[in-house]
C-alpha cells in the first residue's frame, strides 16, 4: 500500500469518529484542573485510550498517563503529546469554582492528540510502517500554585514544577526519538503557523524579612520590607536597558503579599516573578542581574532577603524538515499556502522546549479559536479546525516519518545533534534550583 492510501485510511478513521473525538474534548474542557490535579482530564484520556484497545500507564507525574502503539517492524518512536492542565482566569463564562478554565487551549490538544491515536489505531497503517507511537498525556504545562507544587516537592511527589520537566527526570521520553504536539493560537483569517520560537525562563520565589514596629509611634524602630521590594523592584526595572535586544528579555515581577497589617511597619513581604529570555545564557545572565536588584533593595533598608530560583522552561528549538513534514500534510489536507504562517517570535514559554533540547521536536500553532489566550475572552470557535485537522495532520506526520523503513525519521536524526543529553539537562536544573539568603551586615 503506497502512502498516500495509507494516509486516506487514517483520514476516514478519524472522519467516521470525529463525534468520539469531539466528545472526548469537550468533557475535558468541562473539567478544567489546575496542575497536577488534572484527575478528572487524565480518566477521560485513559478511558478513550483503553477503548482503542491500547495498554495505559496511567499517573506517570502525579497525574498524566502514557500508550504505546506498536508498528509492522522495528524503528523510531515517535510520542504524539497533548497538555491536561488548565489556566486560572476567574472572569471567563466557562471558569468553575476553583477559577480554572481551558483558556489555554489544552483541551483541543487533548482532542487532538486523542484523535490521532484514534486515527492511526483504527486505520491500522501501523502495521504498514517501521516504529512505534508513544501516547503522552503530559500534566503541569502551566507555571502556576507554585505554593502547591512546592508541597508536592516536599513530600517528595515531584522534583520539577512543570510536568515535562518530571517526565524527562522519570524516564518517560527515554524511549522516545521525536516529539510533537500543537498548540491553540487566534490565527485570524490564517489556520497555523509551524516554526515558532520562544523564551526560556528561570521562576522565582522572593521573600523579603524587616522587622515589625508601630507604623504611627515608633516606626524608626521597625525595618521596612515592603519598601526594600518596592525598591529593588525599582531596581530591576533600572536593568532593562542592560538587556540586549536579540535576548528578548521579559522581568515581571508581582507582590503576592505587601504585609500584615496597615499600622505595623511590614516585617514579611513576599515577591513572585519571571525572568525569561530567548537562550539558556541570556537567562542566566539576566537572572544574575534581577538577584543583584533584589540583594540592592534590601541592602538600602537593612532588610534581609530569600530568593528562592526554581527551574522554568529551556527556549522552544525548531527543526525545519520535520516542520515542512507537518506543513505538507495540511497542505495534502486542504489548507492553503498563504493560509499557514512560517516562522513565529513568541516571548511567552513551553515546556516542549525542554524536551526540544534533548529530542527532534515541532510545536506548530493552529487556529480554530477566537481571543487572546489566558484571558476571558478565548472561546473554541470552529471545533474542525481547533483539534480534527490538527489531529489528522500528526497521524498523517507519523506516516511521513515511519514510511519506509522510517526514511524520514532515520534521516532527521542522522542530522540531528541534541543541544544536551539528559544527564547535562538534569545538571542545568540542578544549578538554577536553590535558595540564597542575603543579609547586609555592617
């Protein structure tokens, strides 16, 4: 059987349970759970996956769960992954009473990843090709309730706060050659955009230490924390133009906590913040100089400061020829040329990126959604477009790839050098991950 019938039975697999898909996706959508909560998303993906007839890991990370479809012969293993987590946006119409919500777009991926399974168990074109597909439903893509996933730290449920992250530590891609999944993006009057880049980031945890006396009476006899955070926010903000402008830097920080009570002087002030940039250097680099700002504010006052460093995400690494795989199978499906986008500048972070610095990776963006995301206005608004083609074009890449005798694949990895074997990664994680206590002494 040449490709392209091979192709047409997955299309007409997914085709005739496209409702099956549809339905697995909105049930995720209407059970958004935060990171590492996502118990409700993972049973809906186990279920579907146990339908196929396909043996489940289920719980890999906490949450999350991991399939195997085997090919016709020996070869590459390629992982098809979709995200389980939602955002917090309590002012979206969909939020439930946590505040959770798939303004993310995770759910499509869900559907997508799910109807590629489908697609390619169904048709049976498996049997045809040289390779496996690995199944991955991956939880904690969002860097939120770090408080939360610091407890799981503690008791020893997890190492890393995003769950690709603790899957690459537990072993889960160990196996696997290439990665791929989507992402939702409002693409207008386009469908996707293939190639994007993106920013790293190293997370932070601050926690500034004065000392309490009476705001109105005595406070000479107090040390001010909240004035050594507004002060060192300063600080970081006198470093921006330090930051080159091909590192894409980004620094936002937040005051989760600004004090106790209003006629104390503030003896506990407590930061979150981001640092981000387009390289793992420059991330680095910049992290140095939003360390020195904080240790400067609490210099000033005599405050003492905590900057707790917690591993975020690498920048997302392209690979154009497994790029142009994906793009020729939407083209193969209807879409048209000046419908898709090539090349994409995203400051914003994935963790695919880590996983992009171990293995071939492709993160396309496709359309079928109105909003920007994280906000109350994202809405899935052409279901098709959201998950079925995208679902179709990752079943139809992997025939692309395991074709034969895996042509395709073999050669993306001849070609392919990774920027780190998991050993150094594990080493890199370990260098950001600490705490350092500053306390000026006269």
């Amino acid at each position: 059987m040449n490709k392209n019938e091979l192709k047409e039975r997955v299309i007409k697999a997914i085709e005739e349970n496209k409702e099956r898909i549809i339905q697995a996706s909105r049930a995720i959508y209407s059970t958004p759970e935060f990171g590492y909560k996502e118990f409700e998303s993972t049973k809906t993906a186990v279920e579907f996956l146990k339908e196929l007839g396909l043996e489940v890991e289920e719980n890999i990370a906490v949450t999350g769960c991991k399939a195997r479809i085997k090919g016709g012969k020996p070869g590459p293993n390629v992982a098809i992954l979709g995200e389980l987590d939602a955002i917090s946006c309590v002012t979206h119409r969909d939020a439930v009473e946590t505040g959770a919500v798939h303004a993310c777009g995770h759910s499509n991926q869900m559907g997508g990843m799910l109807g590629a399974a489908l697609g390619l168990v169904k048709s049976g074109v498996l049997e045809e090709l040289a390779g496996d597909v690995s199944i991955i439903a991956t939880p904690a893509e969002e860097f939120v309730e770090l408080g939360f996933r610091f407890q799981l730290k503690e008791e020893g449920k997890i190492t890393y706060f995003g769950g690709k992250q603790e899957l690459i530590k537990k072993g889960y891609f160990d196996d696997v050659d290439m990665a791929m999944m989507f992402h939702s993006s409002d693409m207008g009057d386009k469908k996707a955009l293939i190639g994007p880049v993106s920013n790293g980031f190293i997370g932070k945890n601050v926690r500034f230490i004065g000392k309490e006396s009476h705001a109105g009476s005595a406070p000479e006899d107090g040390i001010n924390a909240l004035n050594a955070a507004m002060l060192a926010m300063n600080n970081i903000h006198a470093q921006r133009e330090t930051f080159k402008d091909s590192d894409r830097v980004r620094v936002h920080p937040i005051i989760t906590k600004g004090g106790n009570i209003v006629n104390s002087v503030p003896d506990e002030v407590l930061m979150e913040s981001y640092v981000r940039a387009r390289t793992i250097d420059a991330m680095i680099d910049s992290n140095k100089k939003v360390d020195r700002a904080l240790k400067a504010g609490a210099m000033a006052v005599g405050a003492r400061v905590e900057i707790t460093n917690i591993p975020g995400y690498l920048p997302i690494l392209n690979y154009p020829e497994f790029d142009q795989l994906f793009k020729d199978n939407l083209l193969f499906l209807g879409v048209e040329e000046e419908e898709i986008i090539e090349g994409g500048d995203f400051t914003g972070s994935f963790d695919l990126g880590d996983v992009s610095h171990l293995l071939p990776t492709i993160h396309p963006m496709i359309g079928g959604v109105k909003g920007d995301l994280h906000t109350r206005d994202f809405e899935i608004v052409d279901e098709d477009l959201a998950y079925i083609l995208p679902a179709k074009a990752m079943a139809l890449t992997v025939i692309d790839l395991l074709y034969d005798d895996a042509a395709n694949a073999r050669k993306i990895l001849d070609n392919f050098t990774p920027v780190m074997t998991k050993e150094e990664y594990l080493k890199l994680m370990e260098s950001i991950d600490g705490v350092e206590v500053f306390e000026y002494e006269e």
